[in-house]
C-alpha cells in the first residue's frame, strides 16, 4: 500500500537553493538545454570539481513542466540505486514491488527530466536501471552527472571543460564579494585563475583563503596546492557544509581521491605513471613509458580508454594526431601516488629514454618529406621535451644525455622559432662536464649556431672556437665541420665576406669528405651563396641555391629550401625581375611561417618591402618594415647588426620617404608595427595573391618504440640507438644523403 507523500519534486521548477551565485557558463547552459531537447538521454561529463552538478541542476532547473534530482554518491551498493531514485523522488511504497515498479508506475505518461547525479562508481546498475525507464517511459528524458559515460544507445555526451579566463576571474572575485573583500580581477588574480586551470572548486576554495592571504601570497603557495586548498574547520578537517557541495568535492584532494577511488588497481597504476607526462602524450608514448610491472604495454590501451571514460584523462586532436592530457591538478594526484609507490625515479627514465628516441627520429627526419610532420611534433612535445631535458641535466651521470638532446633539437631551436629557449638549455649543457666529449661537442655548435642567429657574436665566436679546439684534439671532422661552418656563417652576419667565403667553402668540403648531407649542409651552401651575392657575384650565389632548390626537392626538404629562395629573390630584385622576387619571397614567406621560423619570415618580409617600394608601392612598404620592426625583437639584432644585410633596409626606407615624406613614413611604419606577425605575414602574401600556409600536416607514423637505453635503467650509457648516438660523433644523426 502506498504511504504518505513528500511534495511532488517535479511540481517546483525554481532551481535548488543555492547559498552562493551562478557565475558563468551561459555558453554552456544554453547548449546543455538544446541537447535536452533533442535527445532523451545526455550525459555531462567531466572532472571532479569542474561543476558539472551545478550546471546539470540550472538546466533543469528551467526544464518544463518539472524536473527531479538523484544523489546517488552516497550509494554504494549497486542494489540500492532504484530505492535512491526513488527516496529522492519522495515515494514510498510499503508493498512488495520493486521500487523500479514504483517508479514506472508513478512516472508513467510524464514529461519529466530525471537528473542521475554521481553515478560513476555504480554504472553498470544505473545503465540497466536507464535503459529500462527510457525504454518503458516515452516521455522521459534522463540527465545524467558523472566522471563518465553510461554507455548506451543514443546516449548524447556533453563533456565540460573548466571556466576560461575570463569567466574564472569572474567567479573568483564574486566569492570574495561574498565574504566582504573586493578584489580586483589584476594580474594576480588572473595567474592564480590560470594556476588553478579554471576548476571552479579550486577557485572556489582559494578564495576561501582571501581573508588571510592576498591573491599573490595565494600564488606563492601554488605548490603546495592540496594543503592550502584543504577546506578545514578549526581542527584542520574537512567539513560539509550544509546546502554546498557534496563532502566529495569539499577539497580538491578529497574531489580527486573518490576519483582514484572508484578506479581499478590497473587504471590507478596507469593514472599514477601518466603523472610522469608534463602535459599531453599519444597513445605510443604511454605504452613504452607507463608499461612493465603489473601492466602490459598491449593493455595500456585498454586501460587509457577507461580512464577517458572516465574523465581522469581526456582525448584531444591535434596538428600533431590524437592526444591525452590529464589536468595538472589530477597529475599532481597521481605523481603523489607515484612516489609512494617508490617507483617515480623509474618512470622519470623511462619517460626521459623515450623523449631521447623522439629526438633522434626528428632529427633524422628533418631531412625529409615528413619534415613537416616533425615540425608538428615537436611542437606538441615540447613540454615532454623540456621535462626529459630537465631529468638528464639535474643528474650529472647524465649530463650527456642532455647534452645529445639539446644539441639534437637544434632544428627545433632553429628551424621552428625557438632561438631563446634553446640557447638557455644549451648554455647550460655545455657548462656540465659530462665525461663524453661528442655529445658536449654538439651542444656547443648549436649553441654557437643559435647565438649567431641572435646576433649575439661574441659569446657565438666563444662556443664556435672551444668546439673547433676540442674537435681537433679529439680529431673529430664532423664536429670540426660544423664548427667551422657555424664561424663562417658568424663571418658572414658580421660583414667578413672574404673570412665567410673560406670558412664555408672549407665546411663544405669536409662534409663532402665525410659523406654528410642533410639541412645544416644545405644552409651552408646557401650561406655561401649569399656571401657571394653581397660581393657582387650574383650568378654563382644563383647557381649554389638552385642546386640546393633541387636537392631539397628531390628529399622534399622545405626549411632550407626557403632560404635559397629568399637568397634566389635578393639575386632577382638585383636584377629587376621584380615579379619574380616577389614570387620567390611569397613562397619563402608561407613556408617559414608555417614552421614558426621568425627569422626566416622577418627576412622575407624585409626583402619584400624593398621589391615592394620598387614597385611603387611605398606607404605598403613602409608599413611593412613597421611589421618586421616588430618581429626583430623576438628574433635578435635587427638584420644581424650588418650593413650587408641591412642595405636592402636602407634602401626601401630611403625610397619610402622620399615619396612619402617624413610623417607620413612613420605613420605607416606605426601602422605595420601594429600587426601580429600573422596579421603582417597575411597581408604580405594576399598582395602577392597567395594566401598562408595552413596548419603543417600531422605525424603520419608513430616515433621508434625503443629509445637509448631501452627498458630506463639508467645502465650502461652506451646502449640503445640514441645512447650510441649520444655517445657518437655530433653531426652525424640528421640524416645522410
């Protein structure tokens, strides 16, 4: 017999009260509300703490003509989730049916929205329990709230990401106003948001921190995020509080820990050496680093998918292929994990030994078709990278292995943009004695190379003449090569033409001789040929950078092939083919720019503001020296500090003002000077008709399996392909022809 009735819970369509207000997501409660109406089940998915409840409870709270809300964290047995569905909807049934009767009885021909909250650890009973109510209640539509999917047909996902910037600063001076205190949505409060990677429960309790600690005492204490984020009362512990959360998400550690609760003994092993990635890794990385020991590298899959499901770790696609990424506040759990377990220090090798293969499979398909490919992974494993970096040069038995790796990234230094960032790590590379001369001899080429770039000459000339002197002693050619290669091209950026022509002319002799043919080879016969058209002798620089035009073509090398082609335009400016520079400068322009390669795109655009002004078009001219003016800075000294260089420079402006006038020269430099280089190399290349280069393609092929030292032991330092490598000559990885 049925028994007494709470309130119908589907009779109120006012929301839930809340003791603090909504912030943001109009976004997606918009789109959560037209996901409602046109599927019968969708499941919002996400992280602890990210607000998915809260989101899940506006959206029905505007549902019509009712809506009702099932708690079911509390709930461990399976058994148990019907009674809870139907407690929360306030029936009480004394008969001997199921509550499942109950509910199909009472729910039966109305349009009601049935919100599932916190069914992740119990989803194989509320996916039965769904399925049957959807099935037998045409009018039904079900909301359900988890860490992952239900798994059913037709169910719709509607995965929530944290709040953006914007809307986390928003939230987070709100919960101040709240407390009494106003504080400024400033550059410390935008950093805290940022460190706090939008969680609103994070937010929520930093603010909760307002009254002792200023925004920026909060940002001095980030590191130690779970103990000062801990919501406790007096005693230090946490506390529910009544009409809040659930105690679950009280503390991030508490939000996290029901996660790593609900997982198998598998997916926790897995969770706590994914912690071992600085940020995203494929499929093929977890499987060599996170693999031994209780889980078998073919199982990884299987497991890494569970997690996805389960929003500990979420799917991205990339330019560089499919990803995972785990947030930092869940990372964290997991290296805490990890190190309980006493097992951190053999994840870091592993992680590291893999990073070292990745490299040397870059370099020696740099020189490629696949360059392109490389050019997009690496960018994507740049903070992997940088972690294996770190590993090798904060342990000196491993000094040279961070060595090898920084000198074997140089094409990431060089040929992607990002000078400054190799230099800090080869400098201090080459600071440690690191007991293998090859590797230490490599690192100081590079270093010199991009010091070079930079405009940096005498530190340049100071790494160059230590590499040349050792090699000697070492008898090295090929580091003797590319030392002196690099001297030569620090002669021709510091207007020594004659020194350039020998030192160039002599490197590539040596690499002749010892069978060396890749990019670097190649730029410096393009270094020679611009050394020889700055003297005047414009058929033979032409004839040096067409031959290498076709060697690149012929290996489908695009990065040095774009500096022959700016040097083929200098040559055909010189010679008043002003159509065809252009052409040669726009197909230089797209091709550096796809490869982030600011040097090579503020060259292109300087030349072509001089084929411009010859053109006439000098107010478009001057404003795109304003453009490259603003690049220079992020590159080194303008145009090298050399009269050489800077003549075509010179030149332009001298036309462009003499048109122009003064003032109305430096307006349109300020004009250019207000472009982003994507805005500025737009431009240069729709006046010639040619729109950018998209996105470069996507890895086609997964990195080697095995890196040096294959299984990260830290053993014998001369196993493995990148070990040997390492421990090899320093030139003679990036491919031969």
């Amino acid at each position: 017999m049925r028994g007494p009735q709470r309130p119908d819970p589907f009779a109120d369509g006012d929301p839930p009260l809340e003791l603090t207000t909504f912030v943001g997501r109009s976004a997606e409660l918009a789109e959560l509300t037209r996901a409602l109406g046109r599927a019968r089940l969708v499941t919002v998915t996400g992280i602890g703490g990210v607000g998915k409840s809260r989101l899940a409870a506006r959206a029905a709270a505007g549902w019509e003509p009712g809506s009702g809300r099932v708690e079911l964290a509390p709930v461990r047995d399976p058994q148990f989730v019907e009674y809870a569905v139907a407690e929360a909807l306030g029936l009480t049934d004394h008969t001997v049916r199921s509550p499942r009767e109950t509910l199909l009885q009472h729910l039966s021909g109305r349009p009601v929205l049935l919100v599932l909250d916190g069914f992740e650890h119990l989803v194989d009973a509320c996916a039965e329990l769904t399925a049957e109510l959807l099935r037998r209640l045409p009018r039904l539509r079900v909301l359900a709230v988890g860490r992952r999917p239900l798994g059913l047909a037709g169910e719709r996902l509607f995965p929530l990401a944290p709040l953006d910037e914007d809307e986390a600063v928003e939230l987070f001076t709100d919960r101040a106003r709240e407390q009494g205190l106003e504080v400024s949505g400033g550059p410390e409060v935008r950093e805290l948001c940022r460190r706090l990677e939008g969680i609103p429960l994070a937010l929520e309790l930093a603010a909760g921190r307002l009254r002792a600690l200023s925004p920026a005492q909060l940002l001095q204490r980030l590191d130690d995020r779970f103990r000062l984020l801990t919501a406790g009362g007096r005693d230090g512990a946490a506390r529910a509080v009544p009409g809040g959360p659930p105690a679950r998400h009280q503390t991030l550690r508490t939000a996290i820990g029901w996660s790593h609760e609900l997982c198998t003994p598998a997916e926790r092993l897995l969770w706590a050496r994914l912690s071992a990635f600085a940020q995203t890794f494929d499929l093929e990385a977890a499987e060599y680093v996170c693999s031994g020991d209780a889980l078998a590298a073919e199982d990884v899959v299987d497991v890494l998918s569970e997690l996805v499901a389960q929003s500990v770790v979420t799917r991205e696609e990339t330019p560089a292929g499919p990803r995972y990424r785990m947030l930092d506040t869940v990372r964290t759990y997991g290296a805490d994990w990890l190190e309980g377990t006493g097992d951190a220090g053999r994840l870091r090798r592993r992680h590291r030994d893999w990073y070292l293969g990745l490299a040397t499979w870059c370099e020696l398909d740099w020189f490629s078709p696949r360059q392109g490919e490389v050019a997009a992974r690496v960018e994507a494993e740049l903070p992997n990278l940088r972690a294996a970096l770190e590993c090798c040069l904060t342990e000196p038995e491993e000094a040279h292995l961070g060595q090898y790796l920084a000198g074997s990234l140089w094409f990431c230094w060089v040929g992607c943009g990002r000078l400054a960032e190799g230099r800090r790590w080869l400098a201090r590379c080459v600071e440690l004695e690191s007991g293998y001369e090859q590797s230490r001899l490599k690192a100081l080429w590079v270093l010199g190379y991009v010091a070079v770039l930079q405009g940096d000459a005498v530190p340049a000339l100071q790494a160059l003449q230590e590499c040349r002197e050792q090699a000697e002693r070492a008898a090295d050619p090929v580091a003797l090569a590319y030392a002196e290669h690099r001297t030569g091209c620090l002669a021709l950026v510091t207007d020594d033409m004659a020194r350039a022509e020998t030192l160039l002319r002599s490197a590539l002799h040596r690499y002749q001789e010892i069978g060396e043919l890749n990019s670097n080879v190649l730029m410096g016969q393009v270094e020679l040929a611009m050394a020889r058209a700055f003297q005047g002798d414009l058929p033979d620089a032409v004839r040096l950078c067409e031959d290498v035009r076709r060697v690149c073509e012929d290996h489908g090398e695009r990065w040095a092939r774009s500096y022959a082609l700016y040097v083929l335009a200098y040559a055909a400016w010189q010679e008043d083919a002003q159509d065809r520079a252009r052409e040669l400068l726009a197909d230089c322009l797209r091709n550096a720019h796809a490869f982030h390669d600011l040097l090579g795109s503020v060259l292109s655009l300087e030349l072509l503001a001089l084929v411009t002004a010859t053109e006439g078009e000098t107010a478009e001219a001057a404003l795109l020296q304003g453009a490259a003016g603003r690049i220079w800075p992020s590159v080194g000294l303008p145009l090298f500090g050399s009269a050489y260089y800077n003549a075509p420079h010179e030149r332009c402006e001298a036309m462009a003002r003499q048109a122009l006038g003064d003032v109305r020269y430096e307006e349109c430099v300020r004009e250019g000077a207000g472009l982003d280089r994507a805005a500025a190399v737009a431009r240069a290349l729709e006046r010639g008709g040619v729109r950018p280069l998209g996105a470069l393609p996507a890895p086609r092929g997964p990195a080697p399996r095995g890196g040096p030292g294959e299984g990260g032991e830290g053993g014998d330092p001369a196993s493995g392909s990148a070990r040997d490598a390492a421990t090899g000559r320093p030139g003679s990885h990036p491919g031969r022809g």
